[in-house]
C-alpha cells in the first residue's frame, strides 16, 4: 500500500469516526483577487470587512438557528437550519465585532463581546483601537439593548451565562472576571487573581457548570484554572494539571455529560483542534487531554448542543503573523462534529 493510500484511508477512518463535515461555507462565490480586479477602478477603496467574515462568536437556539458573529466587523449572521443566511445585525460604530456571542434564549437575548482586536488605521496610518465593550442584542427585533464599556482599559473576551440571565466576563488585558447580574448596568468584578496574570494574553475562554463552578483558559500560557465560589463571595483558584499545555486554549464548553471541550488556537504551529477533556473524573491526574479533531486552520470558538459541536474556523492566523497579512483566505467555515462515548 503507498504512503498516498495509507494518508487517505487515515482521513476516510477519521471522518468515519467523528462524523465532520463543513456545515456552512460563509464566504460569497467570488474570490478576494477576484473582487480586487472589480473594483480596481473605482474612485474609493473597500473595506476589507465587505469580502472577509472571519467568524467568531457562535451560539445556537433551541430550534436549530445558529448565530455567527466576526472578529473584523460587527456583524452578526443568522442561519437557518437548512442553510438559508441572513443578517441579524450588520455591525456599527458602537458595535464593532463579534468575538464571543452567547444566547439568552429564555429571555430574546444575544449577548457578545465587542473588542477592538486588530483596530483600524487613521489618515496617518495610526492603529486606534476603540475602547473594548459587550452588548446585548433583542433577537425578535435586532435592536440594541445594552453597550457596556469594558473598566480600566480592560478587553472583553469570553462569556458565560447563568440561569438568572447573569453574564460572566473573562478580561484578557486585566487579571479578573467580571460579572454582569440580570437588569445591571456595570459590570462588578467577580474574581481577580494573580493567576490570572499574564505578560501577553491572559484570560480567554470561560465555561460554567450548573453548580457554579467556572473553567477559564490562559491564552499565551496554556493553561486551564477552575473557579470555584465560597462564601462571602470568596473564590478559591486552582491550576488544572493536563498531561500537557495547550497551544493557545480559547473557546471553551461542558458537553451535557459534563466533558469540556475547547478550542486549541495554535498561532505558532497552525495545528487547531478541538479537544475533550474530563476534568471532574475522579481520581486522575494529570487530566488526559482527547483530540476530536486536528488541523483545523484557527478555531476559536464553538457551540454544542446534545453529541453536535459547532466550531468556527476563523483562518485569522495570517493576520497575526508577520509578512502574512495579504494572505486572505478565499473561505471561511463552520465544523460540525458528532461526539462519539
């Protein structure tokens, strides 16, 4: 057997077995060379936001409705179960991306984070970046609820709910989480640790349990801390111990059995996976790490619902590296993955 057979029938068992597919293919026929030479002779430039969704934020309704947001603009895309696409909310000056978007069904409510990520020049050629933020979103009617400015220069990256309609907040830029309570207009710090330091990017992710027990990643450090509320409104911080450290953990979710999967980014190597880690098993240390799926160009965020994941491949990766930034990927993608036991 050829080393060319032997590579695809490892790619035909591993989609056997985990049941992938692309479920949504987010970018428009034409191609971003292809766009270039249509408006070439125009009298303005386009924003590279009309041709470039590089999704982000991804939440799901019980009836199957996903909601998508981006990292470069703050649009919000809706699509059906069958596929059909429409927008939400088209992004404005107020609300300028879509990095985390998690969906108070109960109440209508769409919640996300709106941080100025790679911030836009100015006539000097200046990168601003605007004060980061979160948002609420009415789903019926798209009319904004809330806009929220992030405390102390702080940057908004991941969000929790609980289910009184809370909003849980990592900061990456500030060692807290913050917490928003239903009908609030502040956000409160809810816990701020040293562990939640760090020289690059800090906090990301956050996943919470129903017992209130909270799971947050460290970005740039790989690794994973459990949160867990005492009284008085005390928490008490703990490093998880992984067999070993994740390359840049993001998104992050409980399955319903009480696993966490999470998003591993991978700037460096451009090795994205998905991974499923059962950290309240008892009696095992380190935590075995399980990979669903690997090669997956910048996933950073995901959605589950029963044995289907939903991850957004952002292929953002090029704009954090130097000398890559022209290299705009011709599609963007939503994963669907089936759990297996």
């Amino acid at each position: 057997m050829s080393l060319l057979t032997k590579a695809l029938n490892r790619i035909l068992n591993w989609q056997q077995q985990h049941r992938y597919e692309v479920a949504h293919d987010l970018l428009p026929e034409l191609r971003y060379s292809e766009i270039e030479e249509i408006v070439k002779d125009l009298p303005i430039q386009l924003p590279t936001e009309v041709y470039e969704m590089y999704p982000n934020g991804i939440t799901r309704a019980s009836d199957g409705t996903l909601y998508v947001g981006s990292v470069t603009s703050g649009r919000i895309l809706v699509i059906k179960p069958r596929g059909s696409k429409s927008d939400l909310f088209p992004g404005s000056d107020e609300i300028f991306a879509s990095t985390s978007l998690r969906l108070d069904e109960k109440r209508g409510i769409l919640w996300g984070t709106s941080p100025d990520f790679l911030g836009v020049r100015d006539s000097n050629g200046k990168i601003i970046r605007r004060q980061p933020r979160i948002f609420a979103i009415d789903t019926r009617t798209a009319k904004v609820l809330r806009v929220i400015l992030m405390p102390d220069g702080g940057f908004g990256n991941d969000i929790a709910l609980d289910a009184n309609g809370g909003v849980y907040l990592t900061d990456s830029s500030r060692p807290r989480i913050h917490y928003l309570a239903p009908g609030a207009t502040q956000l409160r710090i809810w816990a701020e640790n040293p562990r939640f330091s760090s020289k690059q990017i800090g906090l990301a992710g956050i996943a919470r349990r129903p017992d209130g027990t909270i799971v947050v990643s460290m970005f740039s450090t790989g690794e994973l801390l459990k949160v867990v509320p005492q009284s008085q409104g005390r928490v008490k911080v703990e490093t998880i111990t992984l067999t070993r450290k994740l390359e840049n953990p993001d998104g992050m979710q409980f399955t319903p059995d009480g696993k966490l999967l999470v998003t591993e980014g991978a700037i460096a190597s451009g090795n994205g996976r998905l991974l499923r880690i059962n950290l309240f098993s008892s009696g095992t240390a380190p935590k075995p790490i399980e990979t669903i799926a690997e090669g997956i160009e910048s996933p950073v965020n995901l959605t589950v619902a029963g044995n289907n994941v939903w991850v957004t491949e952002s292929r953002i990766r090029h704009r954090l590296l130097p000398g890559r930034e022209k290299d705009i990927p011709n599609r963007f993608f939503i994963g669907r993955f089936t759990l297996l036991k």
